[in-house]
C-alpha cells in the first residue's frame, strides 16, 4: 500500500505550478531531513473523540491526508472529506483515528456541506481544499467555498483553520503574478485566495474563531526536529519553505492554541527570505517556539 511519505515524493502539476510561483518570492532554501515529533497540547475537545471530529476538506489530497496523519499521531479524531468521496491512501494507524465520509463533499454547495458538517458533528473544520485540473476552479474552491466553509463553521459555533498561501497580500511581487496568471483552473488563484480570506474574516469577524495558516512553497523532504524548525510571522513580509508534514502540524496547533482571528506566514527558519527585495530582512513578528502549539503564543490578531 502505498503511503503518504511515498506519494509526496511525486510533484503533482498543481504542487510545481504554485510552488514555482512561490519559488520567486525566495531566492534559495535550506532542506532538513526527517519528520516532527509529537508536541501539541492534551485535554482539549477538538477531535477528542469519534463523535467530535474535526472536518478536513481536501482530505483527499496530499496535504489533507498529512493534516489526517497530524491528528492521528496525537489521537485527535478526523473526517476527510472530498469532491469525489473516494478514500484517500492512508497509513494504518491513520485509520484508527480518520475515518473516510462516504459521500462526495462538494465545498461550493453551502447547503450540503453545512449539513455534512452538522451530520457527523464536527467539532472543527480545516480547508486545504484548492483549485486543481481536475476540480474547480480558483475561484469556486478558493473564494466560493472557503466561504462556504467558513460560514458552515459560524453555523456549528467551531474553529475555521483555513491554508491559504504565502504573498496573497502581495499582488506586485512576481511570485504572486506567476501565480495568479497560470491560466485554466489556476487562473487568478491568488486573487481568489484573498477573497476568500477576506470572506472569512467578514463571516467570522464576531467571533474571530478562525485561523489562516500562509505556507510557502511546499519541500518534499521531512524534517529533523519539527516545531522547533518552524518560524511564524505575520505581515505577509517574510516567508519560507515548508514540508506538509510541518505545515500539517502547525495546522494542528492552529487547531489547539488559545489564539483566535490571526493570520500567519508559516515556514522553515533556516529558509527564511524577505519577500519582495526592498523589505527588511525581518519583520519583528518572528515567532518560534518548541511546540506547534507554541508557535501561536505571541501571534496578533487581524
């Protein structure tokens, strides 16, 4: 059976296209081999048992199954749901803790995914859902339904952990320019990208139960120590490269921490890179910590 480390080390057509984009928003990138440990907070109620899960939307793609593989190592509780509603490959301890919805979840359908969600109760929702060949478009997935998903999570009164993507505040950096003009299902992506993170924050602005998580490219190689690898910072000035396994779990820990209404940059210190040539080398928003709860100590909110 083929498993989740197997399968990332292929590039799909939609990973080199956006990281190709994000790869002009940094100059070169130091790589860190191996996988993170175990560091997130116990005792909390998201995901806590089989009757709170939280939803992964996009589950069936690569960083949805990382995110299933996230929670399970912590013995969290997950959903993955879908478009095509067929059961992503996933390790077998995933399966213990991540079952499969069995019907297909479309996210531009506000009706049905709020009463997906309220049919298997979840307790949290995580959008890595995005545009692809052979899916939606960028702005049914990424604009559309991010605030359908958003707004099915306002209904259920339960955290929103949206990834959304590095430089979508950005639109005069070239990364975002090669991006946004991909053309097909891709065409305009980042524009949909940050309407659909305005969309959350309008939808959630009461309750400010919401996270963004802006990863930048996306490496092949795990790493060595986990959280304690990972820098966060806010402003969309500075950014990095990230493997999904890391990314997965800072969404965790976006999942877990106190924090509420924040958007962060998300990515590997030693890959650490201004985005556009004029800014400073730092922002003054660098956040580490040893933990992927930690990392949110300290993070503003919008």
């Amino acid at each position: 059976m083929t498993s989740i480390q197997d399968s990332s080390k292929i590039p799909s057509r939609r990973d080199f296209i956006i990281n190709s984009g994000n790869a002009l928003l940094l100059s070169s990138m130091s790589v860190i081999i191996g996988s993170p440990p175990a560091a997130f907070a116990e005792g909390v109620s998201v995901g806590s048992s089989p009757e709170k899960p939280v939803a992964i939307l996009g589950g069936g793609g690569k960083t949805g199954k990382e995110v299933a593989a996230a929670l399970a190592k912590e013995g969290m509780y997950g959903i993955a749901m879908s478009r095509t509603g067929k059961p992503p490959v996933l390790p077998g301890y995933t399966k213990d803790f991540v079952q499969l919805y069995p019907e297909p979840v479309d996210v531009c359908d506000g009706d049905t995914l709020v009463k997906a969600m309220q049919t298997i109760h979840a307790s949290a929702i995580v959008y890595c859902a995005s545009a692809s060949s052979k899916g939606g478009n960028a702005f049914q997935v990424d604009d559309v339904g991010v605030a359908n998903a958003a707004a099915a999570a306002k209904a259920l009164g339960v955290r929103f952990v949206l990834v959304s993507a590095l430089g979508v505040d950005r639109p005069e950096s070239k990364g975002f320019q090669m991006t946004n003009s991909l053309g097909g299902n891709y065409d305009k992506i980042m524009d949909a990208k940050r309407q659909g993170e305005e969309k959350t924050r309008s939808i959630l602005a009461k309750s400010k139960n919401y996270m963004i998580v802006r990863p930048g490219p996306l490496l092949g190689v795990k790493s060595k120590v986990g959280a304690a690898a990972i820098e966060l910072n806010q402003g969309d000035i500075i950014g990095g490269g990230i493997s999904r396994d890391e990314l997965a779990g800072v969404v965790v820990g976006a999942l877990l921490c106190e924090k509420k209404g924040a958007t962060v940059e998300v990515y590997r210190a030693k890959t650490r890179q201004k985005i556009q040539p004029e800014f400073d080398n730092a922002s003054g928003n660098e956040f580490a910590a040893d933990t992927y709860v930690g990392l949110f100590g300290n993070v503003k909110s919008d």
